[in-house]
C-alpha cells in the first residue's frame, strides 16, 4: 500500500511503518507505478493534472487536499473515496490577509505607496478601524481567527453563521446586521447557497461608506453588481479573490474606484509550510494505523 505526497520524506520523518510513502511535487511526471496508492495529496494550488491523477488512482481511498475548500473537487470524487481537506492550516495566513487589507484600504495605504512612488508628500486624515462595527460572516474557524486579531483595534465585532448559536447570528438575520456594519468581511465556504449570496439586494443594504473584504471565494460576490456599488463611490472593498479568477488584465475590477485586489494569496505566507507537513504527517500514520483522519468532509461539497 503506497502513500504519494508532495513534501520531501525527511520533512515527514518518521513516517509510519507499513505505508510506502513516495514523494511526487506535482511538477515532474508522477511515478509509473500507481495501482497501490491509497492515500493522495496533491501538491498546494498545482495545476490541473496534480487533480487529474485521481482519476489513474484506482486503489485510492484518501484524498487529503491542502485547501480548506473543496468544491472545485467534485468532478474527482467516487465512492469509497474519504476527503479530508486542510481545516486549521490557512487560518492564521487568511485572518492575517484580511486585517492587512482591511486597515490597508481604511487607512489609504495604497493611495500612499502611490504617491510615493511619485514622490509626493500626501497628508491627509484617513478612516481608524477604532470605533468600528465589522460584522464576520461566515463565523468558523478562519472568522474566529480574525477576531482574535481584531482585538486591541478597538472595535465592534458582530457575527453571523449558517447555525444560530450562542453569541453568533444565524444567516437569517443578516439582513438586519448589514446596516449596522462598517466593515463586512466574507469568509463563507463556497456552496451553491453562497454563490451569489452578495448580490445588488446585499450590497444596498450595507450602509454608505462601508467596506467589503472579500477573503472567501469570488463567485460569493456577484461581480457586476459590486462594480456598481463601486463605481457610484458609495462603497469600498478589498478582495484577495475575484469572479473571474485569474482576473483578465482588461478586467473593469482592476480600475474601479475605491478596490483594493490581492492575487488570491490567503494562505499563501511563511506559516503554510510547516502546518502543511505537520497535517499531512499526522493523516499518513492515523491512515496506517487504521485510525480515525481528521478534516474529514462529510456532507456536500
């Protein structure tokens, strides 16, 4: 029974004893001999034939991804197969992302950099993140995240997720929290009930001036009605993805007015690495070991 990872065996030293654990970084071609893998995590945002190789995995029955979410993995799936995704691992790159553009875009740091670059002293006043309300919907793990990071900015924090429970909202009661935030920061899973969920009829009840930080998946915002909203001045928003993505270069989002956009880089930072290989090292001997995986997926993707 074979093991095909895409961390080097020294980092996941010591591997477990009756799993033959190979390495395959996504870049070379995979190794000829496939039949007996078992277990399979493709290399962290590899192109498309790192996913393709499930399909030329027969004896496949874990599929540990390194992405928090999994709905591009539909097509992959058969049964028989256990999913486990990367819960935990970008929560603490994802809630850093969020505040650095979140205080980036109130504070006017771009606009900054750009005079700068010209050489041109610009003072002005800018917007605090003090005495704000940002209101985190789609309150789990990463949402948690950015709260903890939020505190000491003096703020307001109000939450909203898909289940009522102490101290959170439930998603019904959004329309009656969006009016009362500042910032509205989006870090929903992608379903088919979150495609689209901010559509012209959310953005127009989120008060004037307020900013949208978009740190979920683009195809949760509806691209043209935030373009709207933008090109009016009457809101702000900074998003690390967009809908499309990769966002063309004559894409209008690239010049809307008061857009802040990151390439899609939550969880790419210096802490994804060592939470990866640690993960990844605890699954390969719960799987030998024939205990229970962690991060399973149940459920609709």
């Amino acid at each position: 029974m074979k093991a095909l990872v895409p961390f080097p065996l020294d980092e996941l030293a010591p591997l477990p004893d009756g799993l033959d654990v190979q390495v395959w970084d996504g870049l070379t071609d995979p190794p000829a001999d496939l039949d007996d893998v078992a277990f399979y995590t493709p290399r962290y945002l590899g192109r498309r034939p790192t996913l393709e190789l499930i399909h030329d995995l027969p004896s496949l029955q874990v599929l540990q991804v390194l992405t928090a979410g999994v709905d591009n993995l539909r097509p992959y799936l058969r049964d028989g197969m256990t999913l486990c995704n990367a819960k935990g691992l970008h929560d603490a790159s994802t809630a850093e992302l969020a505040l650095a553009l979140m205080l980036a875009s109130l504070r006017d740091l771009p606009d900054f950099v750009r005079a700068q670059d010209k050489g041109e002293w610009s003072f002005r006043f800018t917007s605090a993140l003090a005495d704000k309300t940002v209101l985190i919907v789609g309150y789990g793990a990463v949402g948690a995240a950015i709260e903890r990071r939020l505190d000491g900015f003096e703020c307001n924090v109000l939450r909203v997720a898909r289940t009522r429970r102490d101290g959170i909202a439930g998603m019904d009661e959004l329309p009656e929290l969006l009016p009362r935030a500042d910032v509205v920061v989006l870090i929903v899973p992608m379903t088919d009930e979150t495609r689209g969920m901010v559509d012209a009829k959310f953005l127009a009840r989120m008060k004037d001036g307020a900013l949208l930080v978009n740190v979920a998946r683009g195809p949760v915002v509806d691209t043209d009605a935030l373009l709207a909203e933008l090109t009016s001045g009457r809101l702000k928003a900074v998003a690390d993805v967009t809908d499309p993505e990769p966002l063309p270069a004559d894409h209008p989002l690239w010049k809307a007015p008061g857009l802040l956009i990151s390439p899609h880089v939550g969880g790419a930072s210096s802490a994804f690495h060592p939470r990866a290989v640690k993960l990844v090292r605890e699954q390969l001997h719960r799987f030998a070991a024939g205990e229970p995986l962690v991060n399973v997926v149940t459920g609709a993707y």
